[in-house]
C-alpha cells in the first residue's frame, strides 16, 4: 500500500513554515520520517498536505545558551549521541541514545520528532521527561514555552495546537558530579523498549542526595515520573539508598498491558529496571567522590 496523494510543501524559514500552517488544512508535518512515512504508507493518515522541514536551517542548531542546552527540533539523533556538548552536560540522554533504533534510524530520526510522535517506548521523550525540559512551542500566534510535565497531553498527543509546530527543546544541566542510570529491556537491542527507566542523583559534600530524579517508560501511554520515591531518597546517603523501596514504588505504578505483554510482567520489569538505573547511577556518584 502506498500514501493517498497528497500536496508537498518545502518551506525554509520559520516565518514560512508559521504561515503553511495557520493557512493549511489537514496538514502534516515531515521531519526525519522514521514513524510517518510508515504511517503515511499504511494509510493510518490521510493528510491533504505534507509539510517537509528538514530545509529549515534554525530548527537544526545545537547550544549551550543562558545556562541551558537548547537542541533545535531537527537536529538528528546521531548527532545528539556523537555531540561532545550532550556528553559533558547531559550524561544521560548520550547514554539513552545508544538504545535509540540503528545508525541507518538514527541518521534521519529527530529528537522533535519523537518528542512529537510520542511513542509511549521512545527513550528520548522519557529523558526529556526526567531532565524537566521544557520545549519551545511556535506558530502564526507567536512563541510559547511548555514545561515537560504539560508537553503528553493525551496518548501520543503532544500539546500542540494544529497550527503549531516544535521549535526547540532547552534542558538546564545538572551539576558536573551527578549521577546518573539508565536502563531499558527490549527483546532486541535497537527494538522498543518494553519498560525502560533512568534516575538521576545529586549529593551533598556529606553523600546525602540532595536532588533526585526518576522516570519509567513503555509502562503507560506516557512517561511516568516517580515523585514519592523521589522525595524519599532527599537527605538519604548515597551509600544508604533502600533500592527495594524504589522497585516497590516502580511495580505501583499504572501498567498497559498489550498484545505482546501482560501488566503483571511490565511491573516486574519496572521495578528491576528502576534498580538498575539507580545503582547506575549511585555508582558514578561514588566514583567521583572516591
């Protein structure tokens, strides 16, 4: 099966791509085209207009700006893993990275797209997701800034309006001596995560965490931050975490169950996952502090 015909549109300003929007109906927008044109293919869309950005130069810069790294939309997750700026300041998203897709996905694939997408096992969404990013929202209406916890609206469903599009993502780093973990399973490395977490922890000069923060992934329809647990580990010394505590508080959390998968197997891999990632992370902790 191939796509319903439809009417293209290269625009190469954001000025142009503003105006496509606000004056086109039933349109869509192509960034890397990892999950769309599958989808376009299979006819699950039927758009009167496709949009194409991948010529829009400012939707594709990388920074270190006012103290945050703001990653444009098109900027290709291969260069995100290969980018020595993530690597010093954002740990944990190269590390996730390693477990988006292949090279051949990676090369096309776009962190705005997948934070558009929203695949409930996407890694990046997730990581976004724990670093509280927040992503820069544009349009004929002007600019506006949505924090990471309003961005999943609804099941795959970001909050964009229809005339809308994803500027860029601004991520503030945190200290040069966290730690930090991930962990994911997937039936083949490259695959969708079945269930997938990262952590994140910050300690004082005494070894107590002082900040702490945890997601799961591919559990439910979005990622799912872990606030009680992570309130739990403030003042604890990092020598001292209870990780069975956090597996408990990972298995408690709301579970899909699928085709492939029932809820009762994704709660048990929550909770060794979330261990995983923590002890990750505890770890690189205690190295910088020996």
């Amino acid at each position: 099966m191939k796509a319903a015909p439809f009417h293209f549109h290269q625009p190469t300003t954001l000025t142009e791509l503003a105006g496509l929007l606000a004056t086109l109906a039933n349109a869509k927008i192509l960034a890397g085209g990892q999950s769309l044109m599958a989808m376009l293919n299979l006819r699950l869309f039927n758009p009167d207009h496709l949009i194409d950005i991948n010529a829009i130069a400012d939707l594709a810069t990388l920074r270190h700006a006012a103290g945050k790294i703001e990653i444009g939309a098109m900027v290709r997750q291969h260069v995100l893993l290969q980018a020595p700026l993530i690597a010093q300041h954002l740990p944990i998203l190269s590390q996730a990275l390693g477990h988006v897709g292949h090279l051949q996905t990676r090369s096309r694939g776009t962190i705005g797209g997948s934070c558009c997408h929203l695949d409930p096992s996407a890694e990046l969404p997730a990581m976004c997701a724990l670093l509280d990013a927040d992503f820069t929202v544009n349009g004929a209406r002007g600019r506006r800034i949505v924090p990471a916890r309003h961005w999943f609206e609804a099941p795959m469903q970001a909050a964009l309006a229809e005339d809308e599009f994803l500027e860029s993502i601004s991520i503030a780093p945190w200290s040069s001596t966290h730690g930090h973990g991930f962990a994911e399973y997937a039936r083949r490395h490259g695959d969708y995560a079945i269930v997938g977490a990262g952590a994140l922890l910050e300690a004082d000069v005494d070894g107590k965490i002082g900040r702490a923060a945890l997601v799961l992934f591919g559990c439910d329809t979005a990622p799912q931050r872990l606030p009680q647990a992570e309130a739990a580990l403030i003042g604890t010394k990092v020598t001292e975490l209870d990780v069975a505590m956090l597996a408990a508080e990972a298995r408690a959390q709301t579970m899909m169950t699928d085709a492939q998968v029932t809820s009762a197997y994704r709660a048990r891999l929550a909770g060794i996952m979330i261990q995983r990632a923590v002890k990750q992370a505890q770890g690189r902790i205690n190295k910088e502090r020996a």
